[in-house]
C-alpha cells in the first residue's frame, strides 16, 4: 500500500493519548474512499469512533491541502447554525504520520452521491433540497466577526484574487493546451463584475456528497470539506453549487442533473433554488449570474487539471484521480456555451 494509503497506528495512538482528552487505544484506521484531496480514515478506537483527515505526503503545491484552515473553520463554527462535526484536534507535527492532520467526531449519518438522490422518494428529495439551500443562506449568514474568522481571509476582490490563484494553480498543472480553457480565462478576465463589496464566509466546495445526512430525517447533521473555505463572495458558492446540478450524470462526485426532469424528481428549477436563497438572504435580485457560473466551471476544471497533475506525479489520494483530469475540457466548453448563450 502506498504512503497516502496507510498510518503508522502505534505511534498515532500513543500521540493521539497525550493530546485527546479520554482518547484510549489501541486504533484501526480504514482509508475512506472517493474525495481527491486529503487522505481521510475511520479511526475506530477502545475510547470510539473519529476520523482523522491529513494532507498528502509529498511536495504540495502552494496553499492546497489546507487542513490546518478546515481545522479552524469547523471549530469556530461550533456553536452556529451551520452544522458541523465536534473537532478535537489539529497536529501540525508532521512527523507523527508524515504529514499535518486532525480528528474530528465520526458523524453516523448518509452521504449521497448523485444529484438526483434516488434512494428517497419526491417528499425526501424536496426537503433535502431545501435543507441544502437553508444550510447554505445559513453559512452566509455567519458573522465572521463573532466567530473569531474576520482574518480568514482578505477582503473584497474575491473574484479577482480566486481568478489569480486558480489561473496560477492551472498553470503550474497544466499538461496540454486547452484552447476551450484559454477562452474561458480570458472572458472571464474581461467581464469581471465591479467589487459589490459582498463578504461572506464561503464554503467552496458546497454540494450535496459534501454534506453529512441525519440517518432517517431531511436533515443535514455536518458539513464537511473545508478545505477551499474562505472569506469571499456569497454568491460564488450559491453558483458552484448550481453549476455541479447543470452538469451530467455521470456518477461520482461530478454528477448533476443534465437532462433530468427535475419536476418530476422533486427537486427545484434552478431558478426556484436562487429565488428560494435570496429569499432566505433578503437579495432583490442577482447580476452578472452567467460571469458566477462560468467562473464556478472555471475553478472546478482547474481544480481538476491539478488532480490530474498529482494523479501523474504518483501523488494523488483517490485512484480515480487520473480519470478526473478528462473533464478539464467539457468543463471550459460547458462554460463558454453559457458566456455565448447566456444563463
């Protein structure tokens, strides 16, 4: 097995003792699968059940794999209405497993992959939806302040800056030239809205097999992946999120809902979905929506492109990682159909 596979569970153990209140071993820890970025196990102890999130082993590209950021977002965010698991500890000694990691509450619940959620009936579906969309006005509602997180992150000019660090992050991953890529950029570059002086706490990676389900209830019980948090416009994550539900079926974590009846599902029409947010949020109305989608298809695929990169470099945690780096294109393509057809 290789290193971003295993631990050393002895040693974790015995640091976990010292540094857990009640922690008591001894330990299994089993790799959880699916999620590209961080190497997640069930740690099942005599003391119960944790989870243990690190970064990969390995050369890491700038400000990726930032668990120590996951750490404090989820621990600030404790006492809120935004669901999330009880943390109980972030190591940033790296010698311990061979990289900086955290443990966090094992939440026994569902997580659901495909966007259509078929294991629930029409009632569920609608309920969940609207949960997603509760959780998520909830979220933006946060006062950063309060919360200790006024310094997550810079702020104003989110777009611009989040354009800089994934162009850069693009690059540095690139393997071959994607004209559909080149043009998404520079639309993107050229129909930047003005700063509307928005600023949230944004989630980044917002979707449904992100969040943690009530066993039986409608009921989002955590939200996990925090990884690309920050302080940033709220509006980014309510498009990343109905960006994911325009794209295809095609199983994994990049299912959507292309080409689905939603009606007949029970799930909202994106534009039930916004008007529903705003509603929640007290927005009249939203400008610039097509720039909020193109620039959430945009991220995804450099997101993807660096999956990709990591898959070639023997570097990635998820054996599905080299499939991931086929969608960098349709991507850019999808984004471009939506700057040239609208919204």
């Amino acid at each position: 097995m290789s290193q971003v596979d295993t631990l050393d569970t002895e040693r974790l153990a015995a640091y976990l003792e010292a540094n857990v209140a009640g922690f008591k071993g001894p330990i299994t820890a089993d790799k959880f699968e699916g999620g590209q970025s961080n190497p997640t196990f069930h740690i099942k102890a005599a003391s119960g059940e944790y989870v243990l999130r690190r970064q990969p082993p390995g050369k890491l590209l700038k400000s990726a794999h930032a668990v120590d950021r996951e750490f404090r977002v989820m621990n600030a965010l404790q006492n809120t209405d935004v669901p999330v698991p009880r943390m109980y500890h972030l190591c940033e000694d790296r010698d311990v497993v061979g990289s900086m990691f955290y443990i966090m509450e094992f939440c026994q619940g569902r997580i659901f992959w495909d966007a259509a959620i078929p294991e629930v009936d029409n009632a569920q579906r609608t309920a969940m939806y609207d949960e997603m969309n509760r959780v998520l006005a909830a979220l933006h509602g946060v006062d950063v302040d309060a919360v200790g997180l006024a310094d997550y992150g810079k702020p104003g000019n989110y777009f611009e800056r989040q354009m800089g660090r994934w162009s850069k992050q693009y690059r540095a991953s690139e393997i071959n030239h994607i004209q559909a890529m080149e043009d998404l950029m520079a639309w993107l570059e050229n129909n930047q809205p003005a700063d509307d002086g928005q600023v949230s706490l944004v989630h980044g990676d917002y979707r449904l097999d992100n969040m943690m389900w009530h066993p039986t209830e409608p009921r989002v019980i955590a939200v996990l992946d925090w990884e690309l948090s920050t302080l940033g416009h709220p509006l980014a994550d309510l498009a990343y999120q109905c960006m994911q539900l325009r794209m295809p079926q095609e199983g994994g974590n990049l299912s959507g809902l292309q080409g689905k009846d939603r009606k007949s599902l029970g799930i909202p029409t994106e534009q039930e979905y916004v008007q529903a947010y705003c509603e929640r949020r007290g927005i009249d109305h939203i400008d610039h929506w097509e720039f909020y989608l193109a620039f959430s298809f945009f991220r995804l695929a450099a997101i993807a492109q660096g999956v990709a990169k990591r898959a070639q470099d023997g570097n990635a945690s998820s054996k599905k990682a080299a499939a991931v780096g086929q969608v960098v294109e349709p991507l850019a393509q999808m984004a471009m159909q939506i700057v040239r057809e609208g919204a």
